[in-house]
C-alpha cells in the first residue's frame, strides 16, 4: 500500500508483513500514485503537482528517474506495450 501527502510525503506498508518505509520526495502534493511491476521488480510512480513525475525503486525508495512536464500532473500508469510483427 502506498499513500502520499500534502508536502510531498511517501508512506509504503506491506499488507502481508510489518515492513513499512517512509520518506519525503521533494516538490508538492502527491497527486496520484500507481505501483506496478516492471521487468520484475516493484516501482512506484508519484504524479506530483510540481510538474513533474517521479520512478521510485520499491522497496529501498530510491528514485530512479523525474520526468519534468509543463504542468502538474494528476495521474500517471505504467503500460508496457507489445508489438507482434
């Protein structure tokens, strides 16, 4: 489970252990956060009211990628598209 906050704090919790982590990210108000597998291993991506969306490694929280856009951004999902010639 993942929940964010108003100065752009980051709760995660296990629903089937004790681990949780928290942790701040910079910039504003979480608006939006999807987990989601990818090539194998959790990601967690933070749509942020200060324009930007942020790639955070689950479980050690490390950001690996920002991607700046013009504008706050109210949601953002992983799709992983499959192309068969």
């Amino acid at each position: 489970m993942a929940l964010g906050g108003q100065r752009s704090q980051l709760l995660l919790r296990s629903l089937t252990s004790t681990w949780q982590a928290q942790t701040s990210l910079g910039g504003s108000i979480n608006n939006a956060l999807s987990l989601s597998i990818h090539l194998g291993e959790t990601r967690l991506l933070v749509s942020n009211n200060d324009e930007s969306i942020k790639v955070v490694a689950v479980p050690s929280l490390q950001r690996i990628a920002s991607i700046s856009l013009p504008t706050a951004v109210n949601y953002s999902k992983f799709m992983i598209f499959i192309i068969v010639f």
